[in-house]
C-alpha cells in the first residue's frame, strides 16, 4: 500500500494507474471473499482517484453494510458520476453498450444496472451515520 510512483508518467495519468492497481487488489481479495481488505485496498485507491473501481466498492459496501466504508464509498462514487458526466455521450453510450454486453459476468451488469440505487442508499446512511 505504500506505493508513491509510477515510472514515466506524471498528474492525473499517473493518479489514475496508481488508483487502478490499488482497485485491481481490492477486486483479487473481494474474490477470495476477504471484504474487509478488499474494502481497505479500495479505501486506499479511491483516496488517490477514483476510478473503475468506484462502482464495484459501492456495490461490496452495500451488500455487505459496512458502515465503515460508507463515506468513502460515497465521496468515491459521486467523484466517479461527475467524471462519467463530463465524457462526451457518444463515449458513454459505448462504453455503457460495452459494460451490458459482457457475457458470462452477471455481477458486472448488476454492478452497472444498481449503481443509481447504490448513491441512493450510501447518501442516506453515510448521512445518517456522520449525524
């Protein structure tokens, strides 16, 4: 988790990588079924960007209610809408058609089809919980 560099690129792009890895352990220990670490790796990428990641950590913070992760969970999947929002729509459109074609992964196109009802729950108990 310690990781600070990646060699030959700098700003947002090296922010983005850096994030993806840390999400890439996140998603290797959901598998394993190890929530609690996949949760923590998926902390620790969405502190530096969020990313691909941001929907399947909603998702496993959800399911699993960890009160814990609600705020990050939140905060890292509101980052994730706005970015979504500002790509141009024909690149939404194809990148939405690419997500609801993948075969052979039912978890992925729950991921996509809920996301909305994840920003709705997290909203309300992250609230509920910072009160």
């Amino acid at each position: 988790m310690d990781c600070t560099e990646v060699g030959g690129v700098s700003g947002q792009l090296q922010d983005d990588i850096r994030s993806s890895i840390f999400g890439l352990m996140g998603d290797a220990y959901r598998r394993e079924g190890n929530v609690q670490l996949a949760a923590q790796w998926y902390r620790r990428a969405s502190l530096i960007s969020c990313g691909g990641h941001a929907t399947v950590f909603a998702h496993m913070v959800c399911n699993h209610q960890l009160a814990d992760f609600y705020g990050d969970a939140l905060a890292s999947l509101e980052q994730h809408r706005r970015r979504w929002l500002a790509k141009p729509m024909m690149v939404r459109i194809l990148l939405r058609v690419v997500a609801w074609c993948r075969r052979g992964d039912p978890e992925a196109r729950e991921i996509v089809r809920r996301e909305k009802a994840y920003l709705e729950f997290l909203r309300q108990h992250a609230l509920a919980k910072a009160a």
